[in-house]
C-alpha cells in the first residue's frame, strides 16, 4: 500500500514487485526464447524449474505441472530448446523470470517446419500424385542400391537379396547419408543409374537417426532427381516411423531397407515352388487324359470282340495295335515337348530376361508411329485443300478484285477514311485516289452537292 505525505509517495516492496510484475507481462505478452538448458531440477510438484542461457547471459525460468504433462521430450541440462513463454516477476523474492507455456528443441522444431513446409511446397506442385509413381518391374533383370557402403542398411539390403534372388546381380552406388556432402552425392548418384541403364530398379536410404540425421532425404535437389528418375524407385529411409520427402516422392514406400529388398525382389523359391507344382498338375493331367483313353480303347475292344466276324475282328485288332504303337509315340512326343517347354520356361524365369517382350513392344510401337504419320500426312492435306479453297472464295470476295475491274478508292489523305459522299469533301482538300495498280494524289477543285 502506498503511503502519501507533502513531499512524496513511499511504496512498500510488495506494491513495487507488483506494480513491476504487471509491468512486465503488458510490455512483453507472449514471445519465444531459445537457449540452453542449466540448473534443470523436478520438485515433488511437478512443476520444472531451470535457466535458459547463451554464452553472455542467462535467465530463471519456470514451467508449472499443468503446462509440462503434455511435453513429448524430457528436459535435460545442456538440451538446446525452444520455448513460448510470457515474461513475469516471482514477486515473494523480486526475482525476473521466465513462465513457460511450450516447449520443444530448438534444433527439430525448426527442421521439422522447414520439413513441413517443404512437404506442402511438393504436394502443392503434384509431386506426390499417384499419377507419376511407377510401376515395379516383376523379374528385375539388375538392381541398384544407393547407400553408405559401410552403414547397416547396406548388409540389411544385401543380406535379404542374398536370400531372396542371389542370381539377380546388384549395383552399389556409394554415397554419404548425412552431412554436407550427402545431398549432392545421393542426387549424382540416381542421375549416374539412370545414365548407366544397368538396372531396372533402385533402392535409396539408410538407417535410422534423428530428423538433422536424415535430412538429406528432405534436400529439394534429392527430391527432383527421384521424380526425373526413369527407373522405379524404392525409398527405404530409417525406421518405420521415420519420415522423409523422398518417402513421399519415390515410387514406393519401404518401412526399413530390409523392406526396400524385400519389396525390390521376388522370392525365387516360392516361385521355383509355384513352377514344380504347376508342372506336377500337367503330370497328373496327362496321366489322366492317357488312363481314360486307353479305357475308352479297352471297351471298344470289348465291343468290337462281342459283335464283329473273327476276320474283320483281327483287321480290327491289327489296326487296334498299330494305332496303340501311334498313341503311345504321339503320347511321348507330347510328354517329351511339354517337358522341353516346361524345362525352357523354366530357364526364361531363372534368367529373367524381358528382352523378348520389349522387341515386341518396340514394333508395335514402330507399327503406330507408321500409323500415326499417315493419319497425320492425310489430315495435313485435306487441311491443305480447305485452305485452298476458302482461299480462293476470299480472292473472289476481295475489293482488289474489284478495282481489277477499273474502279477505285478515293480516301482522305490525312485520316484514311473512305471518302462517300461529297458532305466529308471540300475544295482545296487532298485526297489519295487507289487503283487496281498503284495510287494518285490529287486536290479537289469542285465539289457538286
């Protein structure tokens, strides 16, 4: 409480620190501060007490229970941090402090707004759309990895192609996964696959680490090399809760590099298994087809036996035997060619080789393009005779042509206007005269009305 006398107000120190406190949060409002942890402690109520400081100065803040129960991170001194704050007095001690609403690190705050933003900058330019992911090749012929080669994504990827598709060659492209260098490494090195056309897929990431670890992934550069890509790519950025541009950019999304393989490969084995149990079923099918032709054969034996003559039953017989001799070496020929064919489908899978495929789609293509000039040739001429002939109608409707035929134009000289009647003409006035060849200058000596 103030006190008064004739010379001046004395005020208590209660008064000052509040009048000082209420000062402050009007001055100031809310703002955000960054600096490091010191002097961090927990008491029983919860309530987190510390200094923000930087190397000149330092300042006492304070955080209550019910603003830090929802903090994602676990203050600890030296932790570099961010914080929303309003600027306050503890009153009791006339202490200048901090009261902290928010709090977050200062290093991933700022990188995760920066990823968010970028994120938004790709999505708004259709980078993520559906429409340009490519498909993954079946039977990749050659896969390209690029990656640390000393990282443990690297063995991950190598060691689940092993399992999977040993036969399938692979091609490392080493590059670095993080700091300064990584971004322009990792863009060279998808550029450099697709110039060398050795694969037919490719497999980007690394392991795990925190969002600074992985920002790499985020770079612009890394971003558009993955969309210009020709070849399919597969994305296989740190763990499965990890998140970065080339994971929205890339053809395909891995949870883990473990995954990327898993997804780049098709299991040989399942598909040998698949080969061997279609091949049992043509088997099954032939002896069956076979069984029930020689009961067919064996019951017109029968019949042939109970109700023909002895001589024509021994023709019969006869014919009987060679054809039994024709069905068992037709029968073989056919097994043996089935086998053949079953046996070359077989080394076409293991060698996994479209080459076949992509001649016949190249003269298709070749077809169409044919195709496609004579349409276009047709319609450029008829287009050609359209012109002419609306040319010709505009020739016949042209005022030139009427002046071919010995009239003219008289205009004003210095307007250009075509000159009508004799109420836009006065004496002395000179007017440009144009003939069906060349023009005349001349002044108008009479004007009849």
């Amino acid at each position: 409480m103030a006190l008064t006398n004739e010379h001046r107000t004395v005020l208590s120190v209660s008064d000052l620190n509040s009048e000082v406190a209420l000062m402050l949060s009007r001055s100031f409002g809310v703002l955000w501060l960054e600096g490091e942890i010191s002097n961090f402690s927990r008491p029983a109520s919860g309530h987190f007490y510390f200094s923000l400081k930087d190397n000149k100065a330092q300042v006492r803040c304070a955080m209550f229970r019910n603003r830090n129960l929802a903090l994602k991170l676990k203050p600890a001194n030296g932790m570099l941090v961010r914080v929303r704050a309003k600027i306050g007095l503890y009153e009791p001690r006339g202490e200048f402090q901090v009261i902290v609403e928010h709090m977050e690190e200062a290093g991933a705050g700022a990188l995760q707004q920066e990823f968010e933003a970028l994120k938004a900058k790709f999505l708004a330019a259709g980078m993520f759309d559906a429409e340009h992911k490519k498909a993954l090749p079946k039977l990749p012929t050659a896969i390209g990895v690029i990656t640390s080669p000393t990282g443990a994504a690297i063995r991950d990827i190598l060691q689940v192609l092993g399992r999977r598709a040993p036969q399938i060659p692979v091609y490392i492209y080493p590059v670095a996964v993080q700091g300064k260098l990584a971004k322009k490494q990792i863009e060279s090195a998808i550029i450099k696959a697709n110039i060398d056309k050795r694969c037919d897929v490719l497999i980007v990431g690394r392991g795990g680490g925190s969002i600074e670890d992985l920002w790499s992934f985020n770079e612009s550069n890394v971003a558009k090399a993955i969309f210009d890509s020709e070849i399919p790519i597969i994305s296989g950025v740190g763990h499965e809760v990890d998140t970065t541009i080339s994971d929205y950019i890339a053809d395909v999304r891995a949870a883990t590099p473990s995954v990327a393989a898993e997804l780049a490969a098709p299991d040989m084995i399942e598909l040998r298994q698949q080969v061997l149990h279609k091949d049992r079923r043509l088997m099954q099918m032939m002896q069956g087809y076979l069984s029930h032709h020689q009961r067919s054969l064996q019951h017109l034996n029968h019949r042939l036996a109970n109700h023909r003559p002895a001589y024509r039953l021994q023709q019969q017989q006869q014919r009987l035997d060679e054809l039994g001799e024709r069905a068992k070496r037709a029968v073989g020929i056919y097994l043996e060619r089935h086998h053949s064919t079953i046996h070359k489908l077989q080394t076409r899978l293991e060698a996994n080789s479209p080459q076949r495929l992509l001649l016949s789609r190249k003269e298709k293509l070749q077809q169409l393009e044919l195709q496609l000039r004579q349409i276009f040739k047709q319609n450029l001429q008829q287009k050609g005779n359209t012109l002419s002939l609306l040319a010709s109608r505009l020739q016949s409707a042209s005022p030139l042509t009427t002046l071919q035929r010995g009239y003219s134009i008289t205009q004003n000289a210095t307007t250009g206007e075509v000159i009508q009647s004799t109420e836009s003409v006065e004496v002395g006035q000179t007017v440009n005269i144009r003939l069906h060849k060349g023009k005349l200058k001349a002044s108008v000596t009479e004007v009849d009305k």
